[in-house]
C-alpha cells in the first residue's frame, strides 16, 4: 500500500475499540468478492455446546433417509426443522408444499432448471433475470451448454415470444431489494423464487412468500456456506419429483452429515426465538447488520457523495414487530465522477470486491459482501475513508 | 408369494443360524437393485465410538477449505487421509496427482466429462464404455443434454472417428471383471478409470492403479453411501483446475461434515490396516464377501445349471500377499433355458434386481447387490433356491 494511505487519518470514531491504528497492516488483501458468511462465527460460538452434533462410524451408511418420501434422500429431522422454522418466523406460506433437499442452492437452481424446462423442444428455453442480477445466475444455466435451457439475460430487455424461465431473487443479490417479476409478456413466464436473503436479519418480513417454486439456503440463513445445504419448496407434485431425479443423477443426494447438522442448527434457532432465555439468533445478527450498515453509511455520507448507497425503505416485520429498514447481505456501492471502473480502485487498495459488469449492470457499480469478520469490516471501512481523502485531495 | 413357494423344502445348510425357516416373510420385497451398502454396517458397530465424530456449531462456515489449494473446497485432514490410504493399500500411485473431492463419483464423473470435452466443438464429443457398463453412465452423460459430451452406447461397437471418451470401471460394475480400454481407434481415447471397487474386499490388488484420472467413493471402499463422498485423482493440473470448476459452478464445493468424517473413517480404517490390537477393516469385510460368494456358488451349483455366475480367476493380492479370487459388490446371475427376462422371473419372487438390458446387456442377466443385510441375504439365497426347485419341478 502507498504512503499517500499510511499517512492519512483514520476517522477514529469508526475504528473498533479493539483495532488501533497501528495494528493496521495495509498490505493486507481483503477479500469482499464472496459472500462468505464469517460474520456468524461470534454468534455460534457464543452458543458452546448447545448445538454440538456427534455422529458414529454405523450412523447414515445408506443411500437413503425415508423411502416414503418423495424426496428419498431428505433425512426426517431436517425435512421438521425446516418446517418448524418457516413456522416461527413466518416468511413463508408452506402447507402445501413439498421440500426437495440439495447441495446448496446453486444444486437446486439447476435442478428447478431441469424441471421446468420443457423436455422435447429443439431450442433450449430462455431463462432471464432482472439486471442487476446474480452474478452466478448466467454461469450455472450455460456451463454444461444444455439443450434444456440457456441464459438469455437481463429479464428488462428480454423480447422474445414463447415460455420463459424468470430468476426473481428477492431481496435481490447484489442491490438487497425486494423484487416482483418484471418481465412484460409475462403470461407465458414460468418463476423461479430465489429467497436466500428473505430473514429477518437482512429485511423485514412483510407478508409470507406464497409462490410455486422457492429456493431458500442455510448458508445464507444460519451462515453455515461449508455445509452446503439448501432446500427447495415446490408446489406442484410433479416438478417436485423432476427435481428430486436431478439431484439423484447429479450427486445421488445430499450428505446425511450435513443434513443432520442442518437440522440440529435449525433447531438451536428455532429455540432461540421461542426461549427468552436464549440469545434470539435473528435479533442478534440484526442488530450486527445494523451497526454495520450505520456504520457504513455514515463513512459515505463523510464522502461528499463520491459513493453512494442502495436506499431502502422502512417495512413493518411481522416476525419483529416493528419497522425497520432493510440491511442487505451486500452493499451495492456505486461511484460518481470520472472515476468508471470502481472494482480496479478498490482492488488499488487491497480491498477485494465484484464488479457491477458482472451482475449486468455497470462497472462504476460494485458488490461487497457485509458478511465478513468483524476485523475484516473494520479495516474495509478505513480504507473506504482514506480512498475518499486521496479523492477529495485530488480534486 | 405362491403356496408353491411355502411348501418348498429350504436348504438348512444355507440358513443363517439367526434366521429360522418359521421367522422367514416371504412377502418382504427384498432389495436388491441398488448398491446400497449396508453390509457395512456390523463391522462399524463394533468398532463402537472409535470413529465418532462432533461438530461444534461454530466449525465450518466458510465456502472455503484451504485457499491455497487448486481444490479450495478440500479438508486437509482429508486429503491427507486419502494419501495415507492409497499408501496403506497399494491400489495406486498418485505422487504426481492432484486430488479433487466431489459429491460422491457421480459428480465426479460429471465434472471429469466436462473437464475432458473439447470446450468449443460444434458437436458434443462421444462418451463411451464397454457393455455391460454401469447403467447410470447413459443417465449421467445425457440428463441436462449437454452440447460438451453425449453417451454414445457400447464402446465394443462405437466406430465413430475422432476424439471420444472412454469410461473404464475396474473393477467393472456389474460383472466385477477387471478391464482395460476396449475401443479398437483407441489412439484418439481420453480414459476415465472408474475405480470405486479397486480395494482388497472384493478384488486382488495386483498392481497400483497409475492413470491420468481415477475417481473413488466412500460409498464403495468404507461403505458409507450417505455421505456423499468420492475423490478423483488427476494427473493434468489444468484437468484438476476445470474439474474444480464444475464442482464450485455445480454445487460451491462438498459439505465440510461429510468431508471431515470421510477423514475420520479413513483414518480408522488405515489404523486397522496398521495396528494389530485392531479388527482389520480389509480383511474383516473381504472375509464377509468371501463367505457370501461360497454360499451363492453353493446354491447356484445346485441348480441343475439353470443359473450361472462370471467365473474369476485366482490373483496375487500385494495388500494381503496371498493368493484369492474376486468376491466383487455385484452379482451378475444369468439364467439358461426358455427365461428370457430375469428380472421378472426374481421380482415374482420378491426380489428386485437389474435387469442385464440397463448395462447394454441382455435380459437373461441381472445384477444383484451382494452388500445387502445379511437377513436379506439369506432370504436371497433361500429364495433362489425356491426358484430352481420350481423350475426344476416344472422341467
């Protein structure tokens, strides 16, 4: 890192009482690109050995967890806890609904993919969503070259006639908004819910999801990404069973042992929001988004507009109780002035990020994860500070 | 099941001890179309706790493993295991292989399929493999119909110029022969070795396997199907790195538990191989095929040669040092006579095999796991000789 940075000032009310300036080591890369969830790790280890899960050498050996179950592979418990905490928190409306079990959402979104395409037709169906969209979205429809389906873009331009898959991540990864099908000829649409980030710790619950296709992920809810778990609710019978064969043919199932963990994890926060006596795991990680958010967003208003925030506005929560805005898993930070390819400067400074070209959008636009270590979030904020000093300084 | 059936005498030698003629359903459907290994399951109840593992809530958040590794989504402890297992047996040589760990071989062969495809061909290049072959490889190649490969049947007959992909199980699943490329322009072949049943409890380990890509699964060598663990074993860096890829684009990697308890077993396992105190987990379990085998040969020796089974020759075993014939995790039973469907002819009996047609083979065979329960193994046998003596008695 340059000199100019060392010898800024850092704003010290934003510093962590527990970094000092000195401690600072500029060199250090921080890594925002992903979403990896380390901003949990307090939280679960703050739980010791309550949510502890041993299993034995003779335990899950089989193929199978309930061969009654349409999806044969989902082990009882988790198919229960899964259940039990749509129940409690109200996000979703769910009675009629089968739960299809997968090696994290990007699985299911393939396997929602493969069920919903038409199965005889010569052209691949389009499958469209909303810039900015999910950077990950084009690269798992395209990577196989399927004669199923095939990434078309952002669903805003989308023209052509004829039936259509259509990506609606809601709140939306990267910009956190709450989003609705856009496309126009959208009788023929057939919707894809991607609700990863529907918990009350990024957004309030306005109202249950009540949709035919619903793709939710522990990683996202809990912050368990190592353990690649997801799970798909699905209304009709049929793309259920498409989805539970894709999933078969594709990893016969999803590992019992990061089921069982799944399911003991949903337990203990499930738990937490019905025991007083316990730490409210939503509220907890609310309010950690909360201060970062204020925090975040009092660094760029000292910007003098140089970067700029997504706005969000305030929501009744039926899970809460009150109104509060939202605050995103990600910030989508855009930049004014000459500068136009925002993830090249914060790369400048060792900050790692994903550009908005990535997500259909603009290269003065980029993706930074809010989900990493405390230390992590510190340091990125300081630098943010010392980039808009050397702005400010230059012009 | 018929009167016909209940009133035949059961051979006694043949029962098990525990399982008297009175205590047997002959309504139970027995299972046996699918490898699921339970067989596995006594010996991992006697090694009791020994093989326990917990996870703390706080373990395992992150996507990532180990950063600094080409397979970022790799537990050290489990890379480390596989080493020292392949080193215990003698099954292969890897000093210059790069390990990729999948969501049991399925995904494995999905992700060696698309890292082995010519990426900008007009036409997807052909995947072949010599009948029988695996049932679930047309399956595997052909679901999402990629542009990038495209089963293309019985390597025996393919005559297609050109590159194509050859899919070499050894030992073959389902006759538990030992194999070598078969396709006759062989010159232009990319191999992929299938080698989930290359250990010592069912096959003489006569020389360390050395090929370009070789893939492995816990569901096969320790018998945990549920975990969902393979491994490939990869020469080309630039293989490792695209069949990585497919894993991250697939499914962001392999759960950390099922990773960390592969490790685990694996180290139990090598212990056992190692530490004479210990109930050697090789020998134990070749020693249950072994006896299974004696006693299928046993009832299909009585039957008049109505049945009859793949014949083995006697190899040299470098694990064991001694000489001894494969008990392979299949039995591929073909009938003589008018029967021209198997399948049907057991499935009256209640019990489910597949038919030899799946493998690209003919419907006199079938194959029928030999890793079933023992209760449901004696009740296969008792039940086979049923069948002989109503044949038999129709003849």
């Amino acid at each position: 890192m340059s000199c100019i940075i060392k010898s800024c000032q850092v704003h010290s009310a934003l510093g962590n009482p527990e970094t000092r300036e000195d401690d600072i080591n500029w060199d250090t890369v921080i890594n925002l690109d992903h979403g990896d969830p380390i901003m949990y790790e307090p939280y679960w280890r703050k739980i010791g050995n309550r949510c502890d899960i041993t299993l034995s050498g003779y335990q899950s050996l089989s193929y199978f967890a309930n061969t009654k179950n349409l999806c044969w592979f989902l082990e009882p418990k988790l198919e229960e806890e899964i259940k039990r905490l749509h129940n409690v928190i109200g996000n979703v409306v769910m009675d009629d609904h089968y739960i299809v079990v997968g090696n994290g959402s990007s699985q299911l979104i393939q396997a929602a993919l493969f069920a919903l395409s038409p199965p005889n037709e010569p052209e691949p169906i389009s499958v469209v969503s909303a810039a900015p969209f999910y950077s990950g979205y084009a690269e798992v429809a395209d990577f196989v070259r399927s004669g199923l389906y095939k990434w078309a873009g952002d669903a805003h331009i989308f023209a052509k006639n004829g039936p259509y898959i259509e990506l609606i991540t809601s709140p939306n990864n990267p910009n956190g908004v709450i989003r609705e099908p856009v496309v126009v000829n959208g009788s023929q649409g057939i919707l894809i819910y991607d609700l990863a980030y529907y918990w009350p710790q990024y957004t309030a619950i306005t109202s249950p999801a009540n949709y035919d296709v619903m793709l939710f992920t522990v990683s996202k809810c809990t912050g368990h990404a190592g353990s690649r778990i997801g799970w798909a609710l699905i209304r009709d019978k049929e793309v259920a069973k498409k989805m539970t064969k894709f999933i078969e043919l594709n990893t016969i199932g999803v590992s019992k042992e990061a089921q069982l963990r799944a399911a003991k994890i949903l337990e203990v926060i499930c738990d937490s929001c019905l025991d007083s006596t316990l730490d409210n795991f939503f509220e907890h990680n609310q309010s950690v988004m909360s201060e970062r958010w204020q925090r975040l967003r009092q660094v760029v208003k000292d910007s003098d507009q140089f970067f700029t925030l997504q706005k969000y506005s305030s929501q009744y929560c039926l899970f809460k109780g009150n109104f509060y805005e939202s605050h995103p898993a990600f910030v989508w930070l855009m930049c004014k002035g000459n500068e136009d390819d925002l993830e090249k400067l914060l790369k400048g400074h060792n900050i790692l990020t994903r550009s908005g070209k990535r997500f259909g959008s603009d290269s003065k636009c980029v993706r930074i994860s809010m989900l990493s270590r405390e230390e992590d979030f510190n340091i990125f904020l300081q630098r943010l500070m010392v980039i808009q000093q050397v702005i400010t300084n230059k012009n």
